[in-house]
C-alpha cells in the first residue's frame, strides 16, 4: 500500500527534525535499517546452499543403495 502525498511530506518532516535534533540517533536508525537486509540475503544464500548439498548426497545415497 503506496503512502499518498502528504503522508510521505510528514514522514519527510520527521525524519528531517530527528536528523536536526538526534543526528547521532538518525545514523543509528539509518544503519540498523541496513543491517537485516544484508543478514537475510546470507542466510538465505547460506540456506540455499546447505539444501542443495543435502539433495546432492541424498542422490549420491540412493543411487548407491537403490
């Protein structure tokens, strides 16, 4: 659901009065908002790759015992 015009204007202003009154608390909250998203993507990646080893010796297995 897209933000209509003026909700993006105040968020604007909210996030312009935190940079001006908390410049320390903005740059936190701006790298913490990065952080997860990079986290993800390697577990995901992580997750991706252990399945794929799994299925690769549950082949292995099957075509020696089957």
């Amino acid at each position: 659901m897209a933000l209509s015009t003026q909700e993006r204007r105040l968020l604007a202003e909210i996030e312009q009065r935190l940079r001006h009154d908390d410049p320390r608390l903005a740059r936190r909250l701006a790298r913490h908002g990065r952080r997860p998203r990079r986290r993800t993507r390697l577990l995901a990646a992580a997750l991706v790759a252990v399945l794929g080893v799994a299925t690769a010796l549950m082949s292995a297995i099957a075509t020696v015992f089957g």
